[in-house]
C-alpha cells in the first residue's frame, strides 16, 4: 500500500495562506537603475517610480563608487567573470590573495580567509570547529545565519537575553564539558546596538571559551579606521581570535572576510565543508573589494559624514516623537508593533518617495514589528529631514494598534 504522505506544495500554499492572513508575505521589488541612494524600482504591478534608498547596508556609499566599479571592470578584463574552480583546487586567484593580506593588515591580524558570502561563512566557523559533545552559545538577536550555524553542525547552542553577557556566562556553566564558542553580532543587525564585547571577552576568558564577532555591519563604520567593533572595543585577536568582515554591507561589494588567528583560519581552509566545496568567488569581485576597503580605510570623512547623519536623524526624529532605539550606529530602526501598521506606515513613507522596508517576524521577535531605516555616508542632510517628516506624516495618521490586555477580558 502506497503510504500517505503530506503533499508539500499543499502545505506551501496553506503557509502561504497563513502568511496573508498574518500580513506577513514577503515581495520582492525589482531595482531598475541605481543613482547614488536613489533607485528606480519596479513593483509586482509593472508599476515603476524613483524612491530615495533608506533601508540598504551601503552605508559609506561605496556600492556605486566609480573606482570600486571601475576596479570591477578592469579586473574583469584581465581575469574574466569567474574564477572556474574551488580555492583548494584551482580556483584561488592572487585578487584573492591580496584581498585577504589587505584585510588581515587593516584589521591587524594575522591571518584571513575569504568566503563567498557571510552567510557561508558563518556554516563553516561552526561546522568546522564544534561537534556534538561541544557548545554554542549565542546572543538571542543573533543573524540567522548564526543560529543555523550551529545547528548545523550538530552542537549544543544555548541562547542568552539580548546583550545580556551574564547569561552568556550562566549559559557557559551549564556545559562545563567539551568545547564552547560564544558568538555574536558586532553590530545587531536589526536593532543597531552593539554587542558587550569586552564583558562577553572576559567571560570567555575565564571560561575557556572562544569568541567569535560576526561584524557585518560595524566594520567599515566603527572603530579606529573603521576596523570594526572588536577594535573599538580595544580588543585583540587573542581575545576574539575570530571575527566575520562582510564584503556586502558597508563595503558595498559582495563576499565574506574571516581575519584572525591563523591556525584557526588555517583549519578552516582545509576542513570547512562550506570552504572546500564551493566555487571561489570571482577575481574582479575581489578586486573591487580591494579597491573598497582601501577606501573605507583611507577616506575618515565617510565614517564622520555618516555619524553626523545619525545625529541629525536621532535629533529630529526624537522631537518629533517617534520611537527610536537606543542606537547609536547608521541602523535606526523605529517600532511599529504589529505587522500591519509596519507595512501601513512603510507604505506611507513610500508614496513621500521613499524606500523603508517594513521589518517584520520572523527576522524579528513577534510584535516587534519595525521600520528599518539605514543612513548612508551619500546621503544629504535634507534627505534626512525630509524622511523624518515623512515618517512623522505616516505615524500621525497610522495610529498604533490599542494593546491587547494580557488577560483576556472574561
Ligand atoms: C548580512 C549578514 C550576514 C550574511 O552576510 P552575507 O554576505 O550577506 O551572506 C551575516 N551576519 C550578519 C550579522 C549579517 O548582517
């Protein structure tokens, strides 16, 4: 007898169902042309308009810079659109290289390793070092990309209350045997806030852990030449012997970056599975990833012009009374509570012109519902303003949702 077995395109529509009813589908939006931090976007309708960038990660605009562009081409020229193979059999390319020597010397550790992305990255820093009798344990707010890190490779993870590097240490003395990696964000990358690095060093410290900072959205923008979180913290490699540079968020590219120790990273390099069985990343991506980071480490002014932006916003936006957190990095978001009122109030500032993607479960907990606004080094100080008024507009007219008591009435 054939055994009856669920249909999984029936449960994908019934899902689907469950998401409409929740206000939780999720579209894309196709970008047809990109100028500076405006982009002309087309909807699902055909429909097409300018809208003014508020919730990308370029936040020193160096994505459309011309040399980073430029070294993308050139090098392209050279070297071709791929690289033709994995960096462990005949993939690896001198870009590459030095691409990997230029990060491991602005970040002043001994050794890198690139990756083809973030996301990847974070698969093999926890595949490739813990095992089932070994312990990770994470910040609650952590990338997703973290969190299934350590599920895959099989390990015990353990999380802590957001920033709460005590419950990091309780955590770690439940699981007093076998080896434990305490991760987190830099930078959390949908609340700003930045992670308690030198209290989670000292706790690991003390209890024999590794650190590993996955620093996504602090390097490049914080820390002495925008080496990061970690440096701004005054921390080394031997108190975070691993830390995560993404090459797609202020860097304006794409790729990952591992920089610290080098017997870790030599490791990794030879038994990541997510390392070794993958197609190294083009050579002129790469190469415009060098011509990036040598900006980002040269041109001060951008780090300056973007803090400056995120004083402007937080000033104006807190006379205005909308609801801010306590962020102090270019990711600033607003709470909006329920999935319909993020959606309602991004739709609004839409129409103004603008382009804040409404955040909503589950990259966030339920009923933190947010507008994500992201400031960028190539924004004016009028785009901010005028973004405030706008954001200010959908509030007034987007009221919040009444509370719902926690008990229910009888
Ligand atoms: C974006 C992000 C990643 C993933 O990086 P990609 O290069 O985009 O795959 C990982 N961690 C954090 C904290 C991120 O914000």
């Amino acid at each position: 007898m054939a055994p009856e077995r669920p249909d999984l395109r029936v449960r994908a529509r019934e899902a689907r169902d469950a998401r409409t009813q929740a206000q939780a589908r999720r579209v894309r939006r196709t970008v047809l042309r990109r100028d500076g931090m405006r982009s002309e976007v087309q909807d699902a309708d055909g429909r097409s308009r300018w809208l003014l960038n508020f919730c990308g990660n370029d936040y020193l605009g160096l994505a459309s810079h011309f040399k980073v562009s430029g070294a993308l081409q050139d090098a392209a020229a050279l070297h071709g659109a791929g690289s033709g193979g994995s960096h462990l059999v005949s993939g690896h390319h001198a870009l590459h290289e030095a691409l990997e020597r230029e990060i491991a010397d602005w970040l002043q550790v001994p050794a890198a390793l690139l990756f083809g992305n973030g996301f990847t990255a974070n698969l093999a820093v926890v595949q490739g070092l813990l095992g089932e009798s070994d312990a990770c344990v994470q910040d609650r707010l952590n990338h997703a990309s973290l969190i299934d890190a350590a599920r895959l490779s099989g390990c015990r993870l353990r999380r802590y209350p957001h920033g709460d590097a005590q419950g990091a240490l309780r955590q770690l003395r439940t699981l007093p045997d076998g080896a434990a990696l305490v991760a987190t964000d830099g930078v959390f990358s949908m609340d700003g806030d930045v992670a308690p690095l030198r209290e989670l060093s000292i706790i690991c410290r003390v209890q024999q852990a590794l650190l590993y900072v996955d620093d996504a959205h602090g390097v490049g923008v914080l820390g002495p030449d925008g080496r990061g979180s970690v440096a701004e913290a005054r921390l080394d490699v031997a108190a975070v012997p691993l830390q995560l540079v993404t090459l797609g968020k202020a860097l304006g590219g794409c790729g990952a970056v591992l920089a610290g120790d080098a017997d870790l990273i030599g490791h990794l390099a030879e038994t990541a599975r997510p390392y070794v069985y993958t197609t190294a990343l083009p050579p002129a991506v790469a190469g415009a990833a060098l011509a990036a980071v040598r900006i980002a480490r040269q041109e001060h002014w951008r780090r300056e012009r973007v803090a400056a932006l995120v004083q402007r916003f937080r000033a104006r936006a807190a006379k205005r009374g909308l609801d801010l957190m306590s962020s102090d990095t270019p990711i600033q978001p607003l709470r909006c509570g329920d999935n319909a009122r993020a959606l309602a109030m991004s739709r609004a500032v839409d129409a103004a012109g603008f382009w804040v993607a409404a955040i909503r479960p589950p990259t966030v907990p339920e009923g933190q519902a947010r507008l994500r606004v992201t400031l960028s080094a190539a924004h004016a100080d009028a785009d901010v303003d005028a973004l405030v008024d706008a954001i200010a507009a959908a509030r007034d007219v987007h009221a919040p949702a009444q509370d719902s008591p926690a008990v229910p009435a009888p």
